[in-house]
C-alpha cells in the first residue's frame, strides 16, 4: 500500500466539481456502507481525499419497525399498570437507528470540512420519510433516496411502479429544502424519461446504478441464500454508457457508483459526464488510503492529456459530443457480434 499522503498531491490542475450544487475539491466520493458508518473511518476517508461523503441508509423497514414499537410503548403507559409500570423501560434508554445516525450527522458536521449525504431507503410513500428533515436539522447537506426494489408483482404494471416512486420523490423534495438525489437502479424501460420525471419532481442528481445483491441457491440444502459480493470494474461500462446517454438530456448532476476501482475507470465515467463518482467494494478491500493513490493516478493522465481541469473533462465524451454517439446506443451491435471469433480448436 502507499505511503502518499495528499499533501503530496501538489498540482495545478483544478480537481473540483459542483455536485448537488455543492462545490466539492474533487469527484470522489465513498458510498454508504461500512466505511461510513463510524466517525474513524470517515476522518481516515477524509484525511486520504474524500471530497465528501455518504452516509449509510436508514431502511424504510427499521424506521416502519421502531414507530411501531414507539407507538405500543406509549400505549401501553397511556392505559397504566400502576405500580408495574416502574418495571417499564424508560423510553429516553432506547435509542434507534434514527437516533444513532442522527448523532453520527452531528458529529461529522462537528468534526468534518467535507459535506455529509445523508440516505434513506425505501420505496413506500409514506411517513417513514419525514425521518429525511431529521437528518436535514442534524446538518446533511443533501439527501440521496436510495429506490432499491425489484418489481416482482406481475400485477403491478411498469407505470405503476414509477409513479410510486415519483409520489415518494414528491413527497421528499417537498419534506426538505437541501438538495436530494436518487439512486436508481439501471431497470427501467425508458430511463432517460423517467430521470427527466425526477427532475420535474424536484430531484437534483441521480446515482446510477444500484448494484442487486443477488439470491443463490445451495444445491446442497436446496436452500435460498442472499450473496453478497463487491463489485468488479466490468460493472463500471453499465454506468459509464448510462452517465453518456443521460448528460445533456437531463439537468440534473450525476454521479456513478458500481464498479469504479481505479482511475481508469473513474476518468471514463467523468468523460461520459458524471459530477462526482462513488467508491464503496474497492475502499472495503483496499482501505481509505486508496483515496490518495487513485487521486495521485487521476492527476498524472490529467497531466499528461493536458487537461487544466475536472470541468474541462466532464462530458467531453457523452452521447451528444462523441464523435460516434451511436456506440453508446445500439450501433454496431451486429459489427461486434461479428467480430468475435471463438477460442482455437473450438469449430463453428
Ligand atoms: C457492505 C455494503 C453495504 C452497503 N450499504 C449501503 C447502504 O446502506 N445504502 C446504499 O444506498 N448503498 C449501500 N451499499 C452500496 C454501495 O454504496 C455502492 O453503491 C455499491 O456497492 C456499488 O459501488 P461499488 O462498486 O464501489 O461497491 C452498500 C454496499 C456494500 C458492499
């Protein structure tokens, strides 16, 4: 691992980017998960070049659960048990998911210079979302809505689905005044239209994409088990191609997440049009301090392609400006089927 330390990142280049509205010192971002889940880490994140950070979700399901437990704790004291009810837990001992991500907000807003995304997941709309302006009075500066679903109901139409989720962005862009972004997954039948439909309900960014934690089964057991593996940087093309297609048809800031390891990866990803990209499966592998390395390697390409700064790179490559858009969408399709010769000795 390297000893670099960003102090010894000295450049010219101008390595920030406006993300959310938010001015960040360069695209790097580490996504929700357990890297962003305790101060430690998140100053380590920070320390190595993080330009700010995502927060882990709080989960529809957790936040439905502990207002439920709320409410039967309360009912039960409204209808007393009189002198039982000093054997009843103090309801100032508990504390929730909610409340513990709430303290983590105030302690990085106290201890932090880096912007804090706070993120919610789920895809009901209902009242577990006003949880979004609890994290907004602790001091995020935006929001990022995690929409993580698989459509599995056949009697559920493809517009149902949508407008589900565009009542819950509704709904959330109404709730809180900072920015808000969505995560989505790549599964939608026109994606570009329903971005566009985000943004009309008041979404500044979207995330793409989602990585599915895909189910296996155990053909010992026969029984069904969630897997979950880190991403690798093939998943990078899915996002990179969708950042292309989605810049100058949308005006909203993207950023990439799923499959980006190094600076190869990330530069594409900007070059397709992302704002800001998202790290999480290679900063759970390598650590934080790879932060600086693969700033140290974003910096050399920059230098060496003479490029002054992240603005000057952001989208030159997208859909429209591509010298051959068409790759991104269905050209060529039969060309590179074409082109691919089985492995020697196999006959066709
Ligand atoms: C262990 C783990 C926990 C995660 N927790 C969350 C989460 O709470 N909310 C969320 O939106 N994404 C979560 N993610 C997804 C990551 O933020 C990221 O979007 C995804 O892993 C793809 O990026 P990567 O290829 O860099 O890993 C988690 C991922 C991992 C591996």
């Amino acid at each position: 691992m390297t000893d670099l330390t960003t102090s010894d990142l000295q450049t010219s280049i101008d390595l920030s980017t406006s993300y959310l509205g938010l001015i960040l010192k360069n695209p790097l971002i580490p996504s929700s998960g357990p890297l962003t889940n305790n101060l430690d880490s998140i100053r380590q994140l920070e320390d190595a070049g993080a330009s700010a950070i995502v927060l882990p979700s709080l989960f529809e399901e957790e936040l439905i659960h502990e207002q439920e437990k709320m409410a039967r704790f309360l009912h039960q004291q409204d209808i007393g048990h009189n002198e039982a009810d000093t054997f009843l837990p103090l309801p100032d001992n508990y504390t929730s998911h909610l409340d513990n991500m709430l303290a983590l907000v105030s302690s990085c807003k106290q201890s932090l210079d880096i912007p804090v995304i706070g993120s919610v997941n789920g895809i009901s709309p209902s009242g577990w979302i006003e949880c979004a302006l609890d994290l907004q009075q602790a001091g995020c500066d935006a929001i990022e809505l995690n929409l993580y679903s698989v459509a599995a109901d056949a009697k559920k139409t493809g517009s149902t689905v949508e407008d589900e989720f565009l009542q819950l962005v509704d709904i959330l862009t109404n709730e809180v005044s900072i920015p808000v972004t969505v995560k989505l997954s790549s599964q939608f039948s026109s994606l570009s239209n329903f971005a566009q439909q985000l943004q009309h309900k008041g979404a500044e960014g979207v995330v793409c994409f989602n990585r599915f934690f895909q189910p296996d089964i155990n053909l010992e057991t026969l029984e069904l088990s969630p897997i979950l593996e880190l991403s690798n940087p093939a998943e990078s093309l899915l996002r990179i191609r969708w950042l292309a297609l989605l810049k100058g048809q949308v005006e909203l800031s993207l950023a990439a997440t799923g499959g980006f390891h190094s600076h190869q990866e990330i530069i594409k990803a900007l070059l397709a049009g992302a704002d800001a990209v998202y790290l999480c499966s290679i900063l759970i592998q390598s650590g934080p301090r790879v932060l600086t390395e693969i700033l140290a390697n974003l910096i050399s390409w920059m230098e060496e392609k003479e490029y002054n700064s992240i603005e000057q790179l952001k989208g030159s490559l997208s859909y429209h400006k591509a010298a051959s858009p068409s790759v991104y969408a269905r050209g060529n399709y039969l060309e590179v089927m074409d082109s691919y010769s089985p492995s020697r000795g196999v006959k066709v």
